[in-house]
C-alpha cells in the first residue's frame, strides 16, 4: 500500500513537473479573453512571475534549499488551484490564483530536479506508474473541453487533488541537508533582473492583451535600458557561481532558453494566427506535450553523443516548421530533441563539482530564463517592426496575434513573422555549432 501511495505520489508529482508552465497558461489566457485591465492580471501575474521567479528567489536572503522550496513551492501550487476554484465565483481570487502558480510554476521544476538528483544518487528514486501517469494526464486533458466556467473549475479542481498527491512523494525527504554556507545570500543583481524582467514582462503582456502600444513603448524602451544595464553590471558584478561554468556550457544553456520560448512563445502564436484559436491545441499544445514526455524515452537512445543528435534533431524540426506544411510534426520534433538537450545539459551542470550540489540546478535555471526572455524581447520586437514595415499599426500587431479566427492578413503575417522568427534560431545554433563543434586544429 506504501509503495502503491509513493507512487501515486510520483506520478502527480510527474504530471504537475511537465504541465504546470502550459495547461496553467492555456487556462488564464482563456480567462483573460475579455480584454479588460481586471480579466488579463491572472493570466499576466501568472506569465511574468513564471519567467522572473528564479530571480527573487536567488535574489533575497533565504535559508531554502531545493527540498523546502519544492515543499513551498507544492503549498504555493495547492492554494492557487484552491483560490482558482472559488475564483468561479469571486473573480479576483484568479489574480492571486495566477501569483501562486506563476511561483510554483517558477520554482517547481528547478527544485523538483534537484531533489530527483539527490534521490537517484542514492537509489531512493520512486518510479512513476505508466497507465497511472497517461490516466492523469488524460483526465486533466479532457477537462480542458467542458464549456466554461465548469473548464475552469474542473481544472483547477483536478490539478489541487494532483498537487495534494504530490506531498505523498515527500515523505521520503526528510534527510536532505544542505551546508549553511550553500544557501542563498542577498544579491542586488539578481533584484535588479528580477524587477526589471518583472516589469517589461508585464508590459509586454498587458500591452498585447489590452491592445495597447502605449505599454508596448514602454517595454521597448525599457528593454534597451536594460541591455546598456546589464552590460554594465555584468562587467563591474561578476557572478563568481557563473564563472565556473564554462563558456560552452553557458552558451548552450541561453541556447536551450530561447529555443524553449520559441517553442511555447512564437509556435503558439504562429498556430493562433495561421490556423485560428479553435486549432490551438491540435496544431500546438498537443504535440508540444506530447513531445516532452517523448524526450525521455529519446534521451537514452542517444549515446555519447546527445548533444550532437539533441541540436540536429532540433535544427530538423526548425527546418520543417518553416519550410513545409507539417507544423505541427515541427513541433513535435523540436520538444522532443529540446527535451532531450535539455536533459544532457541537466546532466553536465549535475557533475559540476565546483558550484554547490544544492543549487547546480539554480544556475541552470538562472541563465536558462534570461536566455528566454532576451529571446522573448527580440522576437516580439521582430514581430512589430514587421508589421510597421507593412504600414501597419502596432495595435493591428496585437489585433492580428490575438484573432480567434485565422484572416489572410494574420496568415500573411505569421508566414513573414514564421521565416524570421525560425531562421534567427537556426543561425543561432549554427553559431554555436561553429565555435564549439567544428574540429580542433592540433
């Protein structure tokens, strides 16, 4: 029975680890659909602490370790999808709905690694139960297609009973110990990111939701201030933890970010745009989903040379999405080959024996992000300066990126955006292929 519950536990646990950045996203930005300052904050509150949480917590003094975090983290988790059921009938609970699981959805899946690591280094990993693990996963789909409000609140019903099925999984914890010296300290560069990520998230978001180029300026803006500021901070505050990565490393982890926005980010728009709101989930989420379970079976048939075989597989799935009508096969491809480099990179930064075993992931996630987000911020700047090239308004950008029914100015648009948008990523990953996989002269 105690093996039969740990299980459940993992399983949960599982489920919640590889869904909670997008079923959340999908269900708040359906609730955001009225386009109202008060209808689009859980879904924004939600996005931008997804994005910036990392920062905050690395940036306040905190006794956390990776196993109370995750601990929190699950609290955090529990009481969102808690608030997100009575927020059926109090609106506003949403919007601490969305803060809560924007957090856990934050700090869940860096902790959770981290403790996987520490189990699995010493043979106490629990493994999950297959038909379990696909029953959840199907019963939280299918929640998805009632007709709203009874969407949302199965949803988050069903996702609060996984999160409470998740503590069972950490019982078995109670021995993990960190040194006093590897915790967390005060680092005002990590502030700074997190406050200026914070609020050119936000702006960015309110700005499409709200159709509103005034918050879109300001994010501009403010993105330019950013880069001349974190140049400068970067040459004067050198992060001794980031300086024991090695270049390549580093490099591949921005990387792994961007190309993991490109996919949640750009592809969802894309499929939005081209195919309407209704194939959302067809042409996207599906494959998506499906291709980070799929990583995990892909990863160990790689060998030696994951890295090599993770970034053609991704380069492959680039070259579809752009260049032929099997989008959604694109899609698929590049999660699952994303999957797997990101779980080699997982394992490079595990072995890291100069950075603190504790926060070896923190790291991870810490240039991870900001790879993300740069990209976030260059890609939506490529979008407007394509549809101001048209002779367009920036509000007929957020118009068009925001149509529940595909039009042949928004299928036009996406094509140009499509092009753009997938070959920036394909020369950034040839970039790095150049430097540090060509052959060495001897």
């Amino acid at each position: 029975m105690k093996t039969q519950l740990n299980q459940i536990g993992k399983s949960a646990l599982s489920i919640i680890n590889s869904t909670i950045i997008v079923l959340p996203f999908m269900i708040f930005i359906q609730i955001a659909n009225q386009h109202t300052f008060i209808s689009v904050l859980p879904f924004v509150l939600f996005y931008t602490f997804r994005m910036t949480g990392i920062f905050l917590i690395r940036g306040i003094k905190t006794s956390f370790n990776s196993y109370t975090l995750l601990h929190f983290s699950l609290y955090c988790g529990s009481l969102g999808c808690l608030l997100g059921v009575l927020g059926t009938l109090y609106f506003p609970l949403y919007i601490i709905s969305g803060i809560l699981l924007g957090l856990s959805a934050a700090w869940l899946p860096m902790s959770n690694t981290s403790v996987t690591y520490f189990l699995k280094k010493n043979n106490r990993l629990t493994k999950t139960h297959l038909p379990l693990l696909l029953g959840m996963f199907l019963l939280i789909g299918c929640s998805l297609f009632f007709p709203a409000p009874f969407k949302y609140l199965g949803f988050f019903l069903l996702y609060g009973i996984l999160y409470l099925f998740s503590f069972r999984n950490l019982s078995q914890l109670t021995d993990y110990e960190v040194d006093i010296h590897d915790l967390e300290g005060i680092s005002y560069k990590y502030l700074v990111l997190f406050f200026s990520f914070f609020s050119l998230i936000f702006f960015l978001r309110a700005s499409r939701l709200l159709f509103n180029h005034v918050e879109f300026d300001y994010f501009i803006y403010g993105f330019f201030f950013l880069i001349i500021l974190y140049t400068i901070a970067t040459s004067i505050f050198k992060d001794k933890i980031h300086r024991k990565i090695s270049a390549d490393l580093t490099y591949l982890t921005y990387i792994n970010g961007a190309v993991g926005n490109y996919l949640f980010l750009f592809c969802s728009l894309y499929a939005a745009g081209y195919y309407g709101h209704k194939q959302l989930f067809l042409q996207f989420y599906l494959p998506y989903v499906f291709g980070i379970i799929l990583a995990a079976k892909i990863r160990p048939l790689l060998g030696h040379y994951a890295k090599q075989y993770a970034l053609l597989g991704i380069l492959f799935g680039l070259i579809t999405i752009v260049f032929t009508p099997f989008f959604p096969i694109g899609v698929l491809l590049t999660s699952t080959f994303k999957g797997a480099l990101n779980a080699w990179i997982t394992a490079q930064y595990e072995e890291i024996e100069t950075v603190s075993e504790d926060k070896r992931i923190w790291v991870k996630y810490s240039l991870q992000n900001i790879g993300s987000i740069l990209h976030q911020f260059l890609l939506m700047l490529l979008g407007s300066f394509i549809i101001l090239d048209k002779g367009l308004s920036l509000k007929s950008f957020f118009v068009i990126t925001s149509t529940p029914v595909q039009t042949l100015k928004s299928m036009q648009l996406m094509t140009s955006w499509n092009v753009i948008a997938t070959s920036l990523i394909i020369l950034i990953i040839l970039i790095y292929g150049f430097v540090y996989l060509r052959p060495r002269k001897r």
